[in-house]
C-alpha cells in the first residue's frame, strides 16, 4: 500500500531515535514497524557504536512523490546525525534481474514466490549463459538473454550482462546458482547489490564441490548461505543461511537433493529480505532486522 | 549494570515513539534496545491497534534511585497517552521462587543457568510436595520447604504456600514440572505471574500424560510449551514452545527422556524472557521482544 | 534401476529375519538397504509385538518380472510366517493422482520435483473442482479434469472423480490442499491410500482454518502434518509434519505464508516415502523406514 | 536388562545378514533391533563397498558370560567373512573418565543424564588441570585428580593421566571442554577411543576462539561438533553436530552462553550413541546407527 521504508545507518549518539521519530511524527508519518540496532552500546560515549534503524511508515498525510519529505529529512536530521540513509517507496517495486545456468530449483522457487504476491519486485529480465532455462522463464513472460561465457570471452560477456542490466534499469542482481564467478571489474560496473546462493554453510566448504567436500569430511548436517557479492569469493556479508541434518546413509547425490530445498529457502528468505529494505551491510557483516 | 528497562502498552495512535524517545533523551538515559509492536498498525486511525513496547537504557545522568524518574514519566507521558508500564532496574534483581515435585531436570537447569549468571534472579527459597529434591536445592544453598498436598488438605497447603512466597517477597513463581494444579484461589491470593512448563506443543495433548498420548497418537514431533498459568488448564498465554523430531522408534518412555530436553530449554528460555522484562501479555497471547 | 522393494509386517517371532535373509540369498538378490522394526521386542514371547520390514535389494540372478520369485517367497516365506507384504519394482513406477482446488504451492511443489528425477512416479491425471490451475497442469504435459463439487452433486462428483482415478489404473492418490472433505464411500470405492496435507500440527487446530486457531491462541509455532486419509476428519495415521517458529509480529496473512513453505516440505516429504515404500500402516500410526 | 550388542564391519559381499542372522537365531538369541549399511551397495561386485551391522540382541538362551557365544561367532561368521567386530553386555557397563578443565555445563549435563539413568557407564574418575570443578565431582562422589598442564611439564602430565586412567579400567575417555591439546602420545599410550566437543560447526573455525571467530565472520548460525579425537586437530571423525541462529543482536558473549546450550547437547548425543555402540568408524567418517 502507500508505505515506505527508511533504513539509517550513522555514528551512535544519544537522542536519535528521538530526532528520527520526531520528524515522522510531524510530517505525519505513521510508523508501521520500527528496529533498531547498537553494534556497542556500551561504548556509545566513547564514539565506538555504530547505529542501524530501520522504520516502515503510512504516507499519511504526505506528498506522494516524497520528494520534499525526502529532502527535509536530509537537512533537518541526517545531515546532521551524519547518517547513510535510503527511502524506499513500496509503490515503486525494486528491479531484480536473475543470473542463471543450468539448475532450476532456486529461479523456480523465485519465480514462483514472485506470481504468489511474496516479493514486491519487478524482473525485467533473466540472463543465463546457456538455454536450459529459456521455457521456464517464458512461461512466467520474462525477457531470458543467453550471454555464454568461456575462458576467452569473459571481460566481453561481463561488459553485456552489465549493459543488459543497467538499460533494464536493474536495482539489484540475484545469482540463483548462476555458475561462474563474476570479476571485480563486474561489479564495480554494475555499481549494485548481487546476492548469491552457496550451497555450504559458509565459512566451511567455499568454492567449487562443496557437497563432495562435505560428504568427504562426513559432517552430519548441511547448509546454504546467501551473502552479497564481493570480490572475494564466498566471502561476502552473509544474510541467510541455514542447515539440514544429514547421515552415513547420504550420497554426493542425496546431499545435491535435499541441499536444493535448504538453497531456495535461504536464498528467498535472503532476497525478501533485500526486498523489504531489512539488510543492513556493516563491513563485512549484515544487520538483518 | 545500571540500567534500566521500561515496558508499556497502551492503545496505539502516533507520536507514542517520539514522545517516549524525547523523555529518555531529555532525562539523559541512553537507550540500548528498543523494541516495539502494534497489533494492527492499520487500524491505527479507527483505535483498534495496541502498542507495546520495551526499552532498555543507561541510567547516565538520572537520580539512580529513579523515583524523581518514574513520577516524571508518570505524569509527562504514561497518564496522557494511558499506559500500563513498569519499569525495572537491573541492579534490583527479580525473585523467583521455584515449585518442584520429583523430576529434577528443569529445576537443576534453572539452578544451574542462576549459578552461570545466566539469570539475574534471586532464588529466596524452594517449594515442594515432596522431599526428593531437597538435596539437589540445599547443595545450591536455597531454603526447601516441604509441604505435602493432598486432595484433603489443598486448600490449607496452597494458603501455606502462598504465604512462604509473600513473606519471602517473591516476584513471580515458576513451576518446574510442579505436579498439581493450581486453584483459582492460589493465583488470586498470590496475585503475582505464574510459569509453567508444559510437557506438550499446545494446543495438542492438554492435560496428563501427554508422551503416552503422543505416543498413541502416532505423532512425529513432540515438543514442550512455557505459559503462564491462568484458571483454564493449559489455556495461558504462551511464552516459548519448541518441538524435536521422534520416529516410530520411540517408546512412551523414551519421549519422555527426548522431551526433557525440550522441556528444559524452553522453560529457560521462557523465565530468562520473563526475568528481562521482554514477554508482555496481552489477553491470551503474548508479546515476546 | 533393476531393483525392488520387498516391505512386510507380521507377528513378531525369532528368525524372521534369518528367513528372509536366506530366502533372499539363496534367490541371488543383493540387499541394498535393510531397515526393520519390532513394535514391542521384549513382548516377543507373549505375541505382543508386531514385525516390519523394509528392504530394498538388486534383481541380480531373478528372472525380471518376478512373478516366480513372489510365488516362492509367498509359498516359503510369507505364507508360514503369516505375513502381510508387497513387492514392488524400481522398474514399474507407481501411478499418482493429484487432487486441487486453487492453491497452486503443493501441487507445483510436487510438479518440479518429479519433472527433476526426486519422485519415481507416473501422474497420469490431475482433478480439480476450479479451473484454475489448469494452465500450470498443462505446461507439464498433463490432463487436467474439472469436476465442480457442490453440496447437492457431491456422491456423483465423488463417484465421477473415483471412476476417472480407477480407469487412469491409479495406485495412490495425493489431496495437494483440495478443499473438500472426502466421504466414506469414495475412500471404499477409490480402495487405495489417499495422502492429505493439513495445516496444523495435529492433533493441534483439527478441521477448518487451522492458520487463524494458531493465531487466535497466540502459539508460537506454526506446522503441518501429511497423513492417509481416513474416515475421520484429520485423524488418519500421520506421515510426516514439521513445524516453524512464529512471533506475535505474525498476522493470519503472514502464517499462510510461512505456512505454504512448510506445507509443501512436508508433503513432498511424505509423497516421496510412500512412493518409495517407506511408509508402512500398523493401526494408526505409520512405521517409517 | 540381559541384552548384548553386536557391531560387526567388514568387506561387503552377499549373504552377510543370513549368515548373522542365522547364527543369533540357532543360538536362542532375539533380536530387539537390526540395522546395517552398506557404503555404495552398487559397488559390492566390485568389492568397492564396505559393510556395517549393530545388532541388539536378547540372551535368551545364551550362557550369560558369552565367551562360548563369542568363540562360536568368531570361528562361524566373523573368520570367513573376515570381520571387524564386538561385543558388549548391557549388564557390564562402560567405564568413561572424564577430563576437564574449568567450564562446567557439558560436564555437569553428563553428570546429570548418568544419575537420571540416560547413560549406561560407570565413572570412575575425573580428571582436571584446574581445581574449579572438584567440588561437582565430589557431590556426584566421583574422584577427581588433578594434574596441572604446562608447556613444560605436558609430557610428564599426560603419563599421569594416562595412567590414572588405565589403572582405572576405563574404556573410553570425554573431553568435556577440556582446554588441553592431546598429543599423539598421548592418544598412542591411551589406546582407546576419546570423544572431544568442539564449539563450532566443523570444519568451520577450526582451533581457538571459534565464537569469537564467528561473529568477526558474522554467520547467521552457530553450532557444536562432537568427534574422536585423532592427532589432526579437530579433524577426527565426526559423530554428532548442530546449530542454533543467531542474529547480529549476538554479541561474542552471547554466543558463549547460546553456544553452551548446543555443545553439551550434541556432546551428550555423541556419548550416549558410543555408550551404545551406535557409532562405527569407517576411516575418517562414522556410521551412527
């Protein structure tokens, strides 16, 4: 309906939450949700806390475009807290584009929660570097772009899926086991968020093979992780993650299958969250209200 | 440390965060947490919306014994937007006083999480139907009164129980696997909040025996359920439930040995809930921040 | 593969095991995987205990049809054992009928997951009482039949769903959230298992609007129980059911959605074990191997 | 009661439990429970598959010490069929040291489960390199040695332990966040098996300081994992594992205190399946029956 979002970030200090709540309250916002998070509040004095809100509100009596309510805020309180901060309208849908191979559980599952009302997005399109995928993604009437990528080709390929994205006015990009790493170059093109799924429980088993890692060492549970995306590999702020228990009596391939159900959940649970503005990136780490 | 923590619940309309918020900032109390829920935000404007709240804060600057405080909050804030609150002070502990029959399970946890400084509870004393457990209380030097009851005596028993507990100045009871119903009469005399552990996932299986039952039942979860205890049997609100898988494996007696650990957990986790001032009621059902 | 699945329940007595064993052995069948149960093993000698059995085991020197095979062991072994047992074969998957309504989670759940190799079976027709879902059966290549079922048509719409089942030569039935309640006189005229999903953890919340009673009693947990359907309402022997944790922050909006997620698993989960023999029927409860 | 276990591994091969089988039936022997697994039961022409069996049996009419039992099973089926095996007695329980350090809650649960009858061992000792926890041994009337450990002395020190335990008849040793390294010589002399908790789901944070490792890497999950200890640190076979979530609410000390609760679970899980014989070792991987 007619709410938005406000996440901040800022140095902690005494009186923010007063300052930020007494702005809604006169410009008529009515608060819906409110979190908040004190990374020390101990250390609140000495200038070593950081300080995460996030507050979903009614537009009550506002202007709809937001714009002068947007930029009051910045002069009266975020300028002057020195806040990072990001307003989100759930009238205006984040743009997701999907990455995508061969394997089809996680898109699927996407796609799925997308047509059930579950994530307030918009997909503009679907990349993948082989056809696979192409009915599916039709099916559900999604633009599905095959950009191959081999050795020789990658630079090239980046510079297309980056160029696709950002004419389709992409927010931010889900790699639904899409399987190639993407470059440093990659991401400073596109300039915004990726999400990723791993299908270990980070930071055990990075990189390729991870069931086959973990049937090996013969852990008695399994995982997934989704973090964002950043140039070192699997090593970005985690989001989700969760495990599944498993036995002697698995295989490599039962770890593949039972696996899948525990990568969709995490990497919807992760994107909703993207989604609905509750992922705050300190560091390396997330604050996930 | 010397903090505080203060709940509230009141109808919900705006400003409650602002002016709340404004108060703390003005007397000089630095908030750590905050949390905050309405039932219905968007009945907000027709007064069908409750809001609760907690926050915890520093004492900074205030007067420590938080009288002045108190009679401020009272009169600038609680009485003109009609709030029940209560507001605690760490350094002024809660005392729980813990009724026991035979199982020793969640009555040596609770002990032992005290004794971990897990718990910020004074234990003044112990109150049992039987002597069993009399060791296992004065090996962690708290006072064990016996009082037997019988279907005869139950009225007699409970007055005596009630007056150990008020004249030790116990602020709430936990019942840790307490094997007799409590009549209306005992919650009324004692008039303070009553937690129970029940050996079940209500609302399945109220009443005796419910292993036996859930093992007839052919069920594949047991679990446990903390509430607090009201006149219905097994009908308060509840605080925490939990549940572990069984197979058909599992005898009625071996459920009973898996459901000890649930049941452990969870009424832990429900008395650490209710001893930081996080679990507010509100009819049947609570809020747990 | 060439494998089969040999379940069998009996009264327990010493060496049901060695006779099977042997009889295996000596047909040149290769055990894959043994799993057995004895319901009461110390009420062996009184005749307390019931006997079950689940193996699984290559066809190596048995003649392919296995009809000489099943002839033997039911002349050698099952006949003086007094047993009851079945045989199926990997080769020979078993045909599934599925029932809907509107809801499309459960029913494209089990969808994918064949269309991906995770269930060895054969749907040969979908039956609906709405058109809805039409188009998604079709997109995976299957007849969907409408039969509207009001109060007045209900026996002719059951017998008509009954007889396009038996003529479609259907082994078991799945009720995918089909919203009506099935009679005594289909479930003896379909004479094969039907499996259902609910939205409860039974025998919590039985019958109508399981998400708004969870709700209403303010529980802390959300589940969902797959069972064969009997003649009584949500009481048939339980499969499978799992659960996941909710807050005071969830609305009767927000557990159906959660719900869905947990529904499908646990479905999925039950449909895979009777596919693959797993789920063996003593009284009201299940052995699941 | 008067039952016994029998673990047999050995070369995979057909006929394996018609032979076990055969021979408990001709000897009077029941079976109360079965289970076994083969490691790639497609492999077993091959040789490639490896077998594993537990089998719990009555005595009905054994001779009561075994030893003609145990002579005939070994000339009979574990000599032809080239078997790794063993034997117990319920009624000859094992004999568990324990060894500490300061952290009392794993130590304690296990105390705990032994006095409420969860775990068939005798305790012959404890033994610490801290004085701390003499005082809980003594209330459980257990002795309790201790042997301080330096950098220095650690040879000398773990002869000592070595040997209190094996002048005490121990068959297998706990590590109940015991904050010493075993040595290999240790482990040589030893010559039985030692179970460790780790607090970390393994192989993530290997080593020292996991919890704080883990909230430096903000996971959204902790865990514990119990193995053998082998001369690779925190390498050994794994027997049991599990997490519980965490937020970034957690602070380094919360974990501490949520991560308590995990570790002396899955340790107690760990002890009790060997207590049993449910945990066969196959190389670096266990089978848990």
């Amino acid at each position: 309906g007619n709410t938005a979002t406000l996440t901040i970030s800022c140095p902690d200090r005494p009186g923010i939450v007063a300052a930020v709540s007494q702005f809604l309250h006169r410009h008529g916002a009515n608060i819906i949700h409110s979190d908040q998070h004190s990374t020390d509040p101990h250390a609140l004095e000495s200038g070593g806390s950081t300080f995460f809100m996030r507050m979903e509100f009614h537009l009550g009596g506002l202007d709809q475009t937001g714009d002068a309510f947007a930029a009051a805020f910045a002069r009266d309180v975020a300028g002057p807290l020195n806040m990072d901060w990001h307003l989100s309208y759930a009238a205006r849908p984040k743009r997701m584009a999907l990455l995508v191979s061969r394997y089809d559980h996680c898109f699927l599952d996407l796609l799925w929660r997308k047509r059930r009302g579950e994530l307030n997005v918009e997909i503009p399109l679907v990349i993948s570097n082989h056809e696979d995928l192409r009915r599916d993604a039709e099916m559900f009437g999604l633009p599905f772009h095959v950009v191959p990528v081999t050795r020789e080709n990658k630079p090239r390929a980046e510079a297309e899926q980056v160029r696709l994205m950002r004419e389709a006015g992409v927010d931010f990009a889900v790699l639904a086991r899409y399987m190639q790493i993407l470059s440093g170059n990659f991401l400073q093109a596109f300039g915004r968020p990726v999400i990723n799924i791993h299908h270990s429980f980070l930071p055990a088993f990075i990189g390729a093979n991870p069931y086959r890692a973990a049937f090996t060492r013969g852990v008695k549970l399994i995982g997934a992780t989704s973090h964002y995306v950043t140039e070192d590999l699997d090593a970005g702020p985690i989001i989700a993650q969760d495990v599944v228990p498993v036995t002697h009596r698995d295989t490599p391939e039962s770890l593949v299958r039972v696996g899948r159900d525990v990568e969709r959940q995490v990497l919807a649970r992760a994107v909703k969250a993207h989604v609905e503005d509750r992922v705050l990136v300190h560091g390396n780490k997330t604050v996930v209200f």
